[in-house]
C-alpha cells in the first residue's frame, strides 16, 4: 500500500513587503510499501458470544472479587409497617432488629448441628470447632455478606475433614444449613445478579468436589443443596422483583400526587384569573365611558377638565386592553365570558335555595350591618360559601350545614359547617378531587385572609373564613 509522509522544514520569509509573515515549506515524499495488513484486536471486531462471556466475567469480579470482605452492617427493620406502627414503642424497637435475632438463632441451630454432628462429638474438641465452623458464615453475613459467602464455601471442606465419617459430602449437615442460610441471606442483602453468581459458583465447587474427593464418601449432597438454593434463591429474586415494583409504584405514586396538587393548583388560580379579569374589565369600561361622558355633563366645561377627562379615558382603555391581552391567555379556547354579572353576597339566597332543593338542610345566619363590599371579596365569598356547600353535599349527606356571614370593622367573616352525616343513610359519601379547599385557600391568599378548615368534634366539618377590607376614608373618596 501507498504511504504518504508529510515532513516540515524550517519557515522561510516571505518576498520583500511582507515583513513579520512567515511561510511553511512542506515536502511530501511517498513511500511505496507493501506489507500484509495486521488483524484488529478491538473489541468491536469480537464476536457477540465473545463480548457476553467477557461481560459475564465482569460482572462476575464485581460482584464476588471486588472487596469482598467490605464492611456494610446490616440495618435496621423500617418501623413504618402497618404491623409494627401499632406495636408500643419498646416492642416496635425490639422489631426493628428482628432480622438480627433470626440470623442469630439460625447460627445457633447451626452451631448445634455441626457439634453433634460429627463422628466423635465431644472427644477431643473437633465437634465444637465444627459447630463453630458452621456457624461464624451465619453471623458474618451480618456486616460482611460476600465474605461470608466464601468463608461457608471454605468451611465446607474443613468440616468435612474434622467429621471424617465418611458419610457425606461435599457438605456435612451443619454445612448444609449454614451454606443454604448463607445463600438466602446474601441474596436478600444484595441484588439478583449476585444471587445467580453464588449458585453457580457452589455449582461449581459441587461438581469438582464431587470429580476429586467424592470417590469416598457414600453419600453426596451437592444435587439436593443445588435444588433447594435454586428454589430458595428464584423466590428471593422473586421478592426483589416485587419489593422493586413497589418502589417504582410508590415513587410514581408520589410524584403523581405532587403533580395533581400543582395541576389542580394551577386551575383554581386560572379561574380565579378569569373572573378577576371579567370584574376588572367591567369596572375599567364604566370608567372609560364615564370619563367620556362626563365633560358633557358640564355646560361650558373649561379646556383642562376636557383634557384630564380625555387623559382618563385613554389610560383607562390602554389599560383595559393590556389587561384582556395579558390576562386573555388563562382562557381556554372553549371558554365564553358570562353574559350576567359576577355573583355577590346579594345572590347567596338563591345559591341556598338551590342547595336546599339537592337534600342539604342548611340555614343563614347575618350578622353585623350589612353593606357594600369590594365585588373580588364578595365574589370570593360567594365562591368559597358554594364550595363549601358543595363539600358537605358530597361527602356528609343528610347531614345540615349552616352558613355564617359577619360583617365586621375591617373585613368580612364567612363561617360553613356541616354536622355529622346520619347513621345509617342510604346514601353514600363520594370522593372529591381535592380541589375545593386548594381553591378556597387561593381566593383567601389572594385577599391577604386567612382560613381554617377541619373536622369539629362531633364529627361534622368547619370552614371558617376572614377576608380583610381597607376601610375608605370620606376625605380619600
């Protein structure tokens, strides 16, 4: 093949009036070689089954070589079960550490196997280092699961050895629990893919201890052990599987939740929008065409009244027209300005009437001298007195409601509250969305008011409402 090889010399100057300016000379010799091309050695050019087996033996070193014997302790149980909340805090913190008493029980019963197990138990001690063999991978799976995994594939042989009775192999019956407790523990510690790794290595070692030493001993277990830790094992994977769809349920869940709340929030605020721009607008118009009209109200009006009123009128359009173009976006495209106005306290009789007519025996109750308000702080009065009805229709049927309205210095008092619903009643309770208090506490946030809103003690329901109004000076009017 053609090999092209670029060399640089040293820079020339350039011809005279080009001071300062350089130039490169490059020659360019070619050099004919031929050769056979070398074979690439990359990972791209490896086979599929290639790639799997090194992927395989990766995760095989991750899993069961890399620091296997790191310190991760064993936490404790979480207290937030529907069993253990109702437990007295002394048994709910003893719960907590049930996983450590099982584990510690079950290398008791370890211990207890592998010391009466042996050929000659008691004798000169070989029991007792047997059972303690059998047991200590028990309890290190409780800070140190992986090498607890190795310390029971170590184990095996040893015990085997201090027992040589020559009955089983290539585990002695204390072997056999500690092992299969091992591998259920660790799987449960860790995740499915090192679960896999463990059997097949104890596959492994099954297999070659059966080749090499199995000739004699009469009996070898390494199938049952393989049959039970394969069933074992498939029902931890099993129970990751679960415990990780709930997980991913719960957090969806939660996140579903977080985004229902700030949806419905958003479109109380956009109604609230919408009824606030039909309430500006009005009273923006009627402004507009008072200043029009007003300069000939006067005969002979002087050139600067004519003026101001002139100025008043155009700001009050310009306004009115910034306001529909900014506040006209929250409008859906479905959405048709009503053609009556806004509702107020005046019509809180028909709203009652109605109410009444669907089955809610409510009464009103006015107290305070009664006067004009501010058409937001009526209107939302208005609204969060319908909300609050239509909560009680929906979750206490049959049950009364009673609506207080007070007209107090500074402001303005609403009260809804609904007594317990009838025992027993033919009709059910139905869920809400939730939206009714999120849009009562926007109008009263709205308003700088404040509201409470919970159960009473007899079983009913309270709103309580107060919405703040700036008092009007006769000298600011």
């Amino acid at each position: 093949m053609a090999c092209v090889v670029l060399q640089t010399d040293a820079p020339e100057p350039l011809s005279a009036g080009t001071t300062g300016v350089t130039r490169s000379a490059y020659r360019v010799s070619v050099t004919e070689t031929t050769h056979q091309q070398s074979p690439r050695t990359g990972d791209g050019d490896r086979s599929p089954e290639y790639r799997l087996a090194q992927n395989a033996l990766q995760g095989l070193r991750q899993d069961l070589f890399r620091d296997p014997f790191a310190y991760r302790p064993l936490g404790r149980r979480p207290a937030d079960g529907p069993l253990l909340r109702r437990l007295p805090a002394r048994m709910r913190t003893a719960a907590e550490r049930l996983p450590h008493a099982v584990v510690g029980a079950i290398a008791l019963l370890t211990l207890m196997i592998g010391a009466v197990s042996g050929s000659e138990p008691g004798g000169d001690g070989r029991a007792l280092l047997a059972g303690l063999l059998c047991a200590v991978p028990v309890v290190v799976t409780l800070s140190r699961p992986i090498g607890a995994f190795w310390l029971s594939l170590a184990s095996g042989p040893l015990t085997a050895l201090l027992n040589g009775d020559g009955s089983d192999w290539p585990w002695m019956p204390g072997s056999f629990v500690s092992h299969l407790t091992v591998l259920v523990v660790v799987a449960l510690r860790t995740r499915p893919r090192t679960a896999v790794w463990m059997w097949a290595v104890t596959a492994l070692y099954a297999v070659f201890g059966d080749i090499l030493f199995g000739g004699s001993y009469y009996y070898s277990n390494g199938a049952p052990m393989l049959v039970l830790s394969a069933f074992a094992l498939l029902l931890v994977c099993l129970w990751h599987v679960r415990h990780t769809a709930q997980q991913e349920v719960t957090a969806q869940q939660t996140v579903t939740a977080q985004e229902r709340s700030r949806r419905t929030l958003l479109e109380e605020r956009t109604t609230i929008a919408r009824e606030l721009h039909d309430v500006v607008a009005h009273h923006m118009s009627v402004v507009a065409i008072q200043a029009e009209a007003a300069p000939y109200r006067v005969e002979n009006p002087p050139e600067e009244l004519e003026r101001a009123f002139a100025t008043i009128r155009e700001n009050a359009v310009a306004a009115l027209t910034e306001l529909r173009r900014i506040l006209g976006v929250v409008r859906a495209e479905d959405y048709e300005a009503p053609d009556a106005p806004q509702p107020t306290l005046a019509d809180l009789d028909a709203l009652l009437v109605n109410v009444r007519d669907a089955g809610l025996t409510v009464e009103k109750v006015v107290t305070g001298a009664v006067r004009e308000l501010p058409q937001g702080v009526e209107l939302s009065a208005y609204r969060i007195v319908q909300e609050a009805l239509s909560n009680s229709l929906r979750h206490a049927p049959g049950a009364s409601a009673r609506v207080e309205i007070g007209y107090v210095l500074g402001g303005l008092g609403v009260r809804v509250v609904n007594g317990p619903m009838p025992e027993p009643s033919l009709v059910k309770p139905s869920p809400g969305a939730g939206h009714g208090i999120t849009g009562m506490r926007e109008r009263v946030a709205m308003l700088d008011g404040e509201m409470t809103a919970g159960p009473t003690e007899d079983g009913g329901y309270e709103v309580a409402v107060f919405l703040p109004v700036a008092a009007v000076n006769e000298g600011d009017a």
